[in-house]
C-alpha cells in the first residue's frame, strides 16, 4: 500500500480535524473551514469521496453513530495508524516550510511572499 | 414544503453514486447536505452540484477499477491475451495436419512443446479469469518459453513471428498484474461477490464494510471479500477450462464480476472460439499466428468472403472486448497493446516480422519506461 504517499489536501485537514476528537461528516466541513481561516470549504461530495478513501486506508475509523432529528450522524475518529500517519505528514510539511523560510530569508525576500498584513 | 423540494433533489444528486456508497455513506451525506443548507433554500446550489456529480463520477471510477488503473489495464491485457494465446493453441491442434510439415524437423520436440501450449495457455487463461494473478503469471511464463521455442525451432531465432510477441505482451501484463496486487480482478471479485449478491445484497455488502470492501483498490483487497470471491470462481474450472477455455469464461463472467469483466470476457471469448473454430473447420484457410486478429493478407484472400467474414466478426468481437472496458483502463490497454497490434499491422501490409534484436531494444525500452512510471508512483519517502 502507498502508506507514505503525500495526503490531499482535504485528508490532511479532515484528519486534522479529527485529531481534536470523534466528529461527524457535517462538524468535519465547519471545523476545517475554520482552521482554513476560511480558504478551505470541503463540498459533501469530496469529504465523503475522501472519508471513504481514509476508512479504506484504515486512517479513520467509525467512532459510533447517532440518531439526530431522525437524521444518521456518524462520528469518525483517528486510528492509530492515521495519528501517525498525520504526524509523519505534519513532519514533512513543516520540514518544507521551514526550508522555504530559511531561503527566502536568507535571500532577503521574505517581505515579497506577505509580509505583515 | 421547501425543505421537502431540497431533500428531493439532494436525494436525485445522491442517486448518482455508486449502490454500495449510496449504501454505506447516502443517509449521513443527505443529513450533511441539510444541515449546510440555509433557511428557506430549495434548490442545492451549483458548486454542490459540481462537487457530487464529481465525487459521484469517482466513486464509480473507484467502484469499477480499483485505485491502480495500470495494474487493471495489464491486468486485462494478460487475461485477453491469454484467451488468445488458448484460441490460438487450440486452434493450431486443428491445423495440425497442415502444420505438421513445417513441425516436422522438431519430431518429438514439436510435439512436446504443443502439448506443453496447449497445456500452459489454458492454465494461464483460467488462472487470469478466475483472479489468480500468480498461478496465470507462472503459467504464460512456461508458455511464452514454449512459444518462443516452437518459434526459434521452426524459423529459427533471426525473427520473431507475432505469436511470441503476443505470449510477451500476455506474461508482461500477467507479471505486472500480480506483482502490483492484481486490484481490478480480485476487487471485481469482491465487488462480484457484493453485486452478485443480487439476491443475497443487503448482507454482502454489509460484510464488506466491516471487512474493508470500500477499500476496492487497496490492500484490504487481498483480505475477505476478495478470497470469497476466488473461491468462488476458481477451482472447478481449471478441468473444464483445460478442454475448451469455454465454461471457465463463462463462470468466471457470471461470479468474477459483471461490472467491469462481463462483457469484455464474453467478446474476447467469443472471438477466441471463433479463431478456433477456423481451426477446425475442414479446409479451412490457415495461419499460425494469433487467431482473432486479422493477420496476413493471404488468410483473408485464400479464404475469400467467408473468411473476411471471419475475420471482420472476430475483429468487432476484439474491439467490443477493449470498448467494453471502462475508459480508464481501455485507453491504458490500448497504449499497452498498440505494440503488438502495430507490429501486426505491419505484418498485415506486407512487411516482414520484427527481427529479434529490434524486439529486445523495444523490450528494453519498455522496461526503462515502466521502471519510469514505477517511481513516479512510488511514495516519496518521509522518515
């Protein structure tokens, strides 16, 4: 399996979002909206795409499921392997950023990328 | 009722996934979908739309294939190839009072190695249909080595004649299937079980939630469902597959999985028994190579009408059997079978068989161009 392939963008931020604790689908899209400053809103369509994707790989699992106005809400949380899996993944990442950080300071440039708003 | 009008047409939009993830995920996508729906809307808005029939477009993508699409493609090359190959073989025992001259040099070898064919390419066949990558891979291994000996002992090594190339191309893709995890047969074999539970539905795909079926091109494949569903396929036929290659297909068809191996291995069966046919028939015009294909000028005028008949129902069989296939993996199989249907096309308009040493370059450069793909693939390291 391709364990150590780079996550998508949505899989990363909805095991982000699952890191904080079991949620269900719709928690999920508000959550990640949230810690996207807004940038990111995950259509239904790509969360469950992606959820099924994660179960799949064994990164999330079902957590439990409730009844709601008559409505399924099931709660997902992090395996274990998906807690490592976003680590890793947090790892590779910050390891980018800082070397993106460390050139454009070192080339003086930094200000050019966004500066202080 | 607003609301009710929303909830319908999220309901119509749902309607276009997949059964088993309408299955498992449509009641909590419905509830997601409401909840981010303001007040008083009644129709979802566009980006919503975009975005399920998207997702809907990819579930089915996955439902079908499996993740690994190349696999698949080489997956259904080697398995179509190798019904050739059986066609072909079968097809020569009925030429062989006219073959037997041009074998005769060889005497004992000769017919040890047909019988060795005819023993090989059937195994193989069966193997593939049945979604045992391994046992088909080893087998049209020890095909290809007999093929090419019936080849270098008939015309010797200068020059490969198609029929070689055709066994290449088949172990290649066998090869390639079972070292890549064979996703797309074994998961129609899971996906097989789940949807040939017609009768038997609800609880088989409840069984394959718990076991990991949405995992179709994952490693979960090679788990439960997917074990199910080759002990359901295989076995009994490897006796009956070895007569005639006839009733393997067919089981292999109903139980290996309908979405995606139905019609694609009844076409390419049916050209196979065709070409075989053309074997027995008595007086029948001959050519030693691949049966299905339209090769060598001479067969088609020696046979005259009936036998561009043959040949044009055998070549719209071939065409449905890669037609048939979902367009990902067809377009992967026609770029992985353009070689050898080039090199016969060639053949066809006059040209001379492939010396060896440009087969062996071709080979090579296949093999640094996978190797190319390969690493594109796999997963940038981590730690």
């Amino acid at each position: 399996m391709r364990d150590d392939a780079p996550l998508r963008e949505p899989s990363y931020l909805i095991l982000t979002s699952l890191a904080a604790g079991p949620r269900h689908g719709y928690a999920v899209i508000e959550d990640v909206r949230e810690i996207s400053a807004g940038r990111v809103v995950i259509g239904v369509g790509t969360l469950y795409t992606a959820i099924d994707r994660l179960r799949a790989d064994g990164l999330i699992e079902v957590d439990r499921e409730e009844v709601v106005d008559s409505r399924l809400r099931r709660y997902y949380r992090l395996s274990d392997d998906g807690t490592r899996r976003l680590a890793a993944e947090t790892e590779r990442l910050t390891r980018h950023a800082a070397a993106a950080r460390a050139r454009l300071n070192a080339s003086g440039r930094a200000a050019l990328g966004g500066g202080p708003a | 009722m607003t609301a009710g009008d929303l909830e319908r047409r999220y309901r119509r939009l749902l309607a276009l996934f997949p059964r088993r993830h309408r299955a498992e995920y449509g009641p909590e996508m419905l509830a997601a979908l409401l909840a981010g729906a303001e007040q008083g809307r009644r129709r979802p808005r566009m980006r919503e739309v975009v975005d399920l029939a998207g997702a809907a477009l990819a579930a089915h993508a996955v439902a079908r294939l499996g993740r690994s699409q190349w696999s698949a493609a080489a997956g259904a090359v080697g398995t179509i190839g190798a019904i050739g190959l059986t066609a072909s073989v079968l097809r020569n025992v009925g030429l062989w009072h006219a073959v037997f001259d041009s074998f005769a040099p060889m005497a004992g070898w000769g017919l040890a190695l047909v019988v060795a064919l005819l023993v090989f390419w059937p195994l193989a066949a069966v193997g593939a249909v049945a979604g045992r990558p391994a046992l088909a891979t080893v087998a049209a291994a020890l095909g290809l080595t007999a093929q090419t000996a019936v080849a270098v002992l008939a015309s010797g090594p200068g020059r490969l004649p198609i029929g070689v190339l055709a066994a290449l191309l088949t172990a290649g893709g066998l090869a390639v299937w079972a070292a890549t995890g064979g996703p797309a047969l074994r998961g129609r074999a899971a996906t097989g079980g789940l949807g040939g539970g017609a009768e038997a539905g609800g609880p088989a795909v409840g069984g394959g939630a718990a076991t990991g079926g949405p995992a179709v091109g994952g490693g979960a494949v090679t788990g439960g469902p997917a074990a199910g569903g080759r002990a359901a396929t295989c076995g009994p036929e490897l006796g009956s597959g070895a007569e005639t290659g006839g009733p393997a297909l067919r089981r292999g068809a109903a139980t290996g999985g309908p979405a995606l191996w139905g019609w694609p291995l009844w076409a390419a069966g049916a050209a196979g028994a065709i070409g075989v046919l053309t074997g027995w028939v008595p007086r029948a015009p001959f050519t030693a190579d691949l049966p299905w294909l339209p090769v060598e000028p001479a067969w088609v005028y020696a046979a005259g009408p009936p036998g561009i008949a043959v040949v044009a129902v055998s070549s719209a069989l071939l065409a449905a059997a890669v037609l048939t296939l979902p367009g990902p993996t067809r377009w992967r199989v026609l770029v992985l079978a353009l070689p050898v249907v080039a090199v016969t096309g060639l053949a066809n308009a006059g040209l001379h068989q492939p010396p060896t040493l440009v087969v062996a370059l071709c080979l090579l450069a296949a093999f640094v161009a996978g190797l190319g793909v390969g690493r594109r693939h796999r997963p940038a390291s981590n730690s």
